[in-house]
C-alpha cells in the first residue's frame, strides 16, 4: 500500500456574496501556488456588519496537499 505525506496551511477567503463563494475563492488563489491540493476544512467562519447589513463573509480554511519533500 502506498503511502503519501501532507502538508496543511491555513488561509483565510473573504466574499460580499456567500460563505461558499469565499471558500471557492480562497480555493481558487491557492490553487496558483500550491500544487495537489486534496482537501479542506473549514475552522472558522465570521462575518462583517456594516449599518445593520453582513458587508462580507470571511471564512478561515486549512488546506492540505501532498509533500514532495
């Protein structure tokens, strides 16, 4: 059985839209620097008020990718 080693980093993703759209684009300008993305978990979500509205959503994701050492 083949083994694989991962790597995890933490990045935070903003949108005025939606929770998913910050994690989509969180995914999307990790995904041009880091190679074999696999998978992720959200840590955290919160949101930005401004004059009684949600102004943006972030949410706090990690990530994890294969090693290649």
């Amino acid at each position: 059985m083949a083994s694989s080693t991962y790597a995890v980093t933490k990045i935070v993703g903003t949108s005025k839209t939606s929770i998913e759209d910050a994690i989509e684009g969180a995914i999307a300008t990790a995904s041009k620097s880091l190679r074999g993305l696999d998978w992720f978990e959200v840590i955290s979500t919160r949101g930005y008020i401004d004059n009684d509205k949600v102004k943006y959503y972030q949410v706090t994701l990690e990530l994890g990718f294969k090693y290649d050492g």
